[in-house]
C-alpha cells in the first residue's frame, strides 16, 4: 500500500473510536464516484485514497457546522477509525485541516471499493444540515 507524500501528512495519529463522515454524502462511496475520487488523489498524490472528516466526540453537528462539505450534505454516512483499519485500510491525518483524514487502499478495484462501503453505515440523516449559504 502506498501512503500519501510526506508533506501533507500531519504528525498525529487518529484513535480507533473516532468517528469518520464521508466527505460526498448519500452517494459517495459509489463505485463511480469511488473511482474519481482516487483516480483524482492518485494523479496528484499518487496514492489511492479517499476524503473524510473526523467528529471528535461523535458530535456529527458540530462537524457539520465547521466543514461545508458536511453541512450541506442531507444524510452522511459513517464509520470508525478501528473498522477501517481492521479491514486493512490505512486512515492517514492529511492537509492542515485537523478534521481531514484520508482513508488510503492498496488499490482502486471493485473488490476493494466494495470492502470499503462495507466499513461504513447506512446513509443516516445529518444533524447539522443546513442548505447551501
């Protein structure tokens, strides 16, 4: 598995009760968009990997209130830090945002995006929403 570059990576290690929100809500792990996504990171990072957010405290409103890629986003869906990594994912602190994570993979296959949405629920209403500003 290839991690991301050096120099997006934060010096801190997530927990394995974090709670991580997908960043694309309802559809984001859809194969289709699965494969933009890290057909998109490995172009530019050269890694397979894919944008979420961490809700410290499982406190999904306060995430959404700070990041508009959640906020507007009806319904989110969700996993644990400890469930990606027990299923082989790599969950890397990238960017200088300290809520961005990057849950990275060994490659971008099918199989492997089907492994990864099963990591995560259901699309579950998002308490923050709020309608485009």
């Amino acid at each position: 598995m290839r991690l991301p570059p050096a120099e997006i990576v934060r010096d801190e290690a997530p927990p394995d009760d974090l709670l991580l929100v997908v960043r694309g809500g309802r559809n984001s792990l859809s194969d289709a968009h699965l494969e933009r996504a890290t057909t998109d990171t490995w172009e530019r990072y050269r890694f397979f990997g894919v944008s979420v957010f961490g809700a410290p405290d499982d406190d999904l409103g306060s995430l959404s209130q700070r990041e508009a890629a959640i906020r507007r986003r009806v319904e989110v869906r969700v996993a644990r830090v400890g469930v990606l990594r027990s299923d082989g994912f790599e969950v890397v602190p990238t960017f200088s945002n300290p809520a961005h994570f990057s849950v990275v993979m060994a490659e971008a296959s099918a199989t492997t995006f089907d492994q990864l949405r099963a990591c995560f629920s259901a699309p579950l209403p998002n308490p923050g929403y709020e309608a485009d500003r």
